[in-house]
C-alpha cells in the first residue's frame, strides 16, 4: 500500500520564510523548534485550534492588545516582554487574577529566526514572571515589506472574584488620584532607540508586570475605585478618559509628579510633554481619600512602586475635564492628544 | 480655575491617520464613530482596559488568530467575515459553544475609513449570525508601507460541557472520517482574486461560521472524537497534523472527496493540489464507525453540509501517514507542505 516517498532534506534557514506560515511542515518547525521549547506547558501540547482551561471563577475579565513597537529591541526590553506584559496589566487593572495568554504572531518574510528566539525567550521569562500561561497561538507570516519585523498580539483572561468591581464609573468627586512611579520612560526610551538620540544610555523603558503591587492592593485596601495603566497618550489621555467616562473633574498638582531628571531633560530638549509620553509599568489608582495613605505604603512597599506619589484628586468641575495646578500657582486644562505624538510606541 | 482653551476645529478624515493610534482623541473618534457604533453591546460599553464578563462554566475553550489575507475583499467575504468565522470555528472544533470575541486591528495609516467601516460593518454581521459578541479589541496604526492595509486577530472564549473532549488524541483505528462540504473553494478563490485569473465569476469564498453544524453533532452524537476545520494547508495537511498527533495512519477514498468542477479546473490550470487548497467553512469529522451515518445525515441536513461525504477512514498503517486511495486502484501518501502553495490565504 505504501507507495514510494521522496525523502525531503532536511534544510536549515536563519531567516522567516513565507513557507512558515503555510501551515505546512515549515510552519511546524517553527512550533517545534521555538515556539514549543520556550513555552512548554500541557496546555499548549493539547495541539488541537484552541485549548480548553479549567476556570474556578464566575466572572473572567477578557483583554486584548496587538504591539507593533519599533524598534523590536530597546533598553530594558523588546517587543516579547512588553506584549506579556501589557496585557497583563489591563487583567489586573480589571481587578483580575492573569491566568491564561494567547499569543499571535504576524512575522515578516526574512526576520532573522535569531531574532524570533529572542524575543520567544523573553515572552515565556515575562509570563513565568507574570504569573501568566502562555495556551494558544498562532502564526502568519506576510511578504517582505509588507509588515515590520514581527507585531504580536497578546489576549489574555483572567479570574475576578465576585463581588469586585474596577471600573471608571466608580471615579466619585473627593477620590485622590496616585501614581505608581515615575512618569515618561518607556516613550523617550522608545523614541531615543529609533531614532538614535543618545538618551537611551540613561533611560530604559519600564516595562514590567505589576502582579504583586495590584495583588497587594487589592487584598489590602478594600475600596479600589479605579486602576489603569498609562501607556500610549500617557497619564493626560488616561485620566481624560477615565474623566470623561466617570463625568467627573480630575486636578493634578504638577508638583507631585514623579518623573526622573534625564526623562525630563529629553522631554524638554525634544519639546515632549512628559504627561503625554507613555508608559508602561506605571498604574494610576483611584480610590477613596480614607484609603489613600495605606494604598500608598502598600504600592510604596513593592519593588515597582517605590516612588509612587499621591498626584491629584477629583474635584468639583466641569464633567471630563482634567486641570493640572502648576507649581507657579496657575491651572490649565490638559486635553487629549488631537494627533500623534509618538507613533509605535507600543 | 479654568484656564482659556483654543477649540480644536472638527477636522473630516477619508483615511486612516497615524494619530488613530495615538491614544488620544482621534484613536477616540474611531471607537465612537466606527468600532461602536458596529459592535454596540453592554460589555463593551465598560470602556475600561478589558472586559468583566460573566461565565457558566468551568471549562472554556481559548483560541487566537491573527488574519492578513490579502485582498482584503473578494468574492464571498472579506477580512472581517474571515476573522470573526474563523475563531469561531476553532471553538465549536474545540466542542465549545461561541461566547466571547476580542478583536485586535493594525491599521496602515492610508487605509480608507469606508473599507475600515464595511470591514467592521461585515464582523459585526458575522458574529451575530455566529452568536458569539465582540466584547473587548484594539487599535494600532503603523505608518504607510509597513503593514498591507489591515490586519485583524480575533481571540475567543466559549464554554465546554463538562464531560465533552474533542482531541486529535482520542482518533483511533477504525474511526470514520467525514468532510462538511466540498474542497478548495477559499483558496481558488483568494489566489484567483488576488491575480485577476478570472476564476472568482464562479468561485465564491466559503467562509461561514458552522454554529449550528457543529451544535447539533454535539448533541446528536454522542462521541465524536475530532473535529477540525480544514483551512491552511487544506485537508491534506490537516489530516497529516492529526494522524501525527494520534499516532494513527488516515486512508482517504479520492473517488469520494467533493469538489466542485469549477474549483477542479481551476486547480488543474494552475497545478495545485486541491487536497492542500485552503477551506474556511469545511470541516474535518472523525468518530467511531457505528455513528457515521446519523452524524452524516445530521450534517447533511444543515445549509452548509448538503454535500458533506465519508471520505476515509483511519487505518492500519505507519503511524503518522495519511494515505490516498485513487481512483485507479493506486495507493500513495499524501504528505504535508513542504513550502508555501499560497501565502497569506487567511
């Protein structure tokens, strides 16, 4: 019955090739030979379209987010950790527990395979880190040209207890706005890297999970009005987002604001408003102002959040706005971005 | 406190901006006047970084795919439909019942915002017509040339009766296997579209989500062992996954593969193997012998099964291998892909 079979060679490539999304044998080395080893688990090895998941919780929050930084590789990062952990924040900024990852790669005709490795390496780092299972994925691979290098998207799920609820319409007039670290660095690390200004030496970006610190926070304080990370437009977009959906007045008090000197100087030698650069390890929590000062030694406490300030609060105002109150004693309104300021950033 | 503001003018775009992915208030528009209003519904009204979302269940199936087919239309569907019946089909193959969509956009700044809006516009209609709801996504936007005007994945989340296991693992000798409709259809008609070979005037996309095949064979047939939908790579390749995985050797009867005449001359002209063509509404069905024909018929007797036929069987064999019946009474394997047959089909 077996009839006679050309034995193909086995070749060896350093570079994508289109061939590795067919879905082919190619496609199955790429699995076999990076994708498996980085992230093994029984999960993945199910091998079917999808994975089933054991759930113990009633409420799951569900997320996703697709990264197309450039440049692949920056101070601090490349685009593998940040896609594990962007989606990780927006779980727990959802007061859930990160559990499951989905991984999707959309690859470029020629990235070199060294490069995918690396990257691979570091997503499953960042989810071991994360506390997060990496149980699905895919891959596509597009022509030459026709996308840049690798974008990857991440969905992630998560478990929430029940009676838990983060959520922008909880923001309520007296809630006190703190910020879990220094703002900026993630933006002008991205911008120096690409466009080679010299400012990366200082800066690095400040990608990270924040699992313990919103954990920690959400064990201890009981009241957790608001949790967001501030990534693309910086915390000015977010907090007007989180005005405008909540319809209250957010005034921050400029001083208050952490942001360290060399991100500072490149924002001014740039013309950035640090207020609008990105972030991406710097949560902003709201809550109210009895619960305030042990938010802050708790976030204070975790290795992320050790120069957290209590940054502004919600005020009597005109519904979706945000004032920030300079240090000269004057008050201007900070809008949203109209256009882009830094564009792939994340 | 207010401080003077300039009114930003109103300004009308026909394209996408690189400031649609900025974060900030054009990233906004594009929610509010194209994402929203297309796929309106409670969850996705929470407007914070991820979904809560309530869950049945406590086993779920969790897929991703990311899509770049190029073009973005044809004859049949476009890249919306595709993504949202894609993800779909994975779930139900997962023996899941649709619940949750996400769906994450890279746009090329250029990209008309009418072919973005008839894009979201089809999704919206296939996911109702699939009952699952986009509850969570995103938006990207690369600059011009670095990605192939939209790339769309779709993650999704369906529950899992507590007994039910689909899994290439559970094939075993003697199984059956069935093929929900005719072959080749989605690749034809991609590859011809794509080089104005003329062939689309006959050749229609299958996309379809297979909801109510796949729900009825689930409660109509009490163990079905595997169900997978034959998209890259066509059934030839996806046979060869299972047979792998099983560890079993498959046997296909070519006399009884369906395909239709206009697909077969179009495959002859431009020598492709319709076994390796890409399907997006057909189905794989592999289950024990003695419920073949009641699963046939349940098949049979849905909109998009009326030509579905047992094609082989799972044999005695090295496993690993699937073999090929020919008309001509001659035997041989029918491997995998080796390279790529048509890049970017889905």
């Amino acid at each position: 019955m077996k009839s006679a079979q050309c034995p193909i060679p086995k070749q060896r490539y350093d570079r994508v090739l289109l061939g590795h999304g067919s879905g082919g044998t190619l496609t199955q080395s790429l699995i076999d030979e990076i994708f498996y080893p980085a992230f093994s688990n029984p999960f993945l090895q199910q091998q079917h379209d999808g994975t089933v998941l054991p759930l113990m919780s009633q409420h799951i929050a569900f997320t996703t987010d697709s990264f197309v930084v450039s440049p692949l590789f920056f101070p601090g990062g490349n685009i593998g950790d940040l896609a594990v952990n962007g989606t990780v924040n927006d779980l727990l900024c959802c007061g859930a527990t990160p559990l499951y990852l989905s991984a999707g790669f959309i690859l470029e005709e020629g990235l070199p395979l060294e490069d995918l490795k690396k990257i691979v390496k570091t997503m499953a780092k960042a989810a071991e880190k994360a506390g997060i299972t990496i149980v699905t994925g895919d891959t596509k691979v597009v022509e030459k040209g026709k996308c840049d290098g690798v974008f990857i998207n991440t969905s992630g799920i998560g478990s929430i207890q029940k009676n838990l609820r983060i959520s922008p319409k909880n923001v309520t007039e007296g809630d006190i706005v703190i910020v879990t670290g220094p703002i900026g660095e993630h933006g002008v690390c991205i911008l120096s890297t690409r466009e080679n200004l010299g400012f990366e030496s200082k800066i690095k970006s400040d990608t990270v999970a924040l699992r313990s610190m919103v954990m920690n926070l959400l064990s201890g304080i009981p009241n957790i009005h608001m949790l967001r990370d501030a990534t693309r437009g910086g915390i000015a977009s977010t907090l007007n987002e989180i005005a405008d959906t909540a319809q209250v007045s957010i005034a921050l008090d400029e001083s208050k604001i952490p942001i360290e000197e060399p991100v500072l100087s490149a924002c001014e030698l740039l013309g950035l408003d640090p207020l609008y650069v990105a972030n991406e390890g710097v949560l902003l929590v709201i809550l109210p102002p009895e619960e305030a000062e042990s938010a802050l030694q708790i976030i204070k406490n975790d290795p992320n959040g050790s120069k957290a300030e209590i940054i502004g609060e919600v005020v009597k105002g005109t519904p979706g706005e945000v004032y920030l109150n300079t240090a000269l004693g004057s008050s201007r309104i900070i809008g949203r971005l109209s256009g882009e300021q830094l564009p792939r950033i994340c």
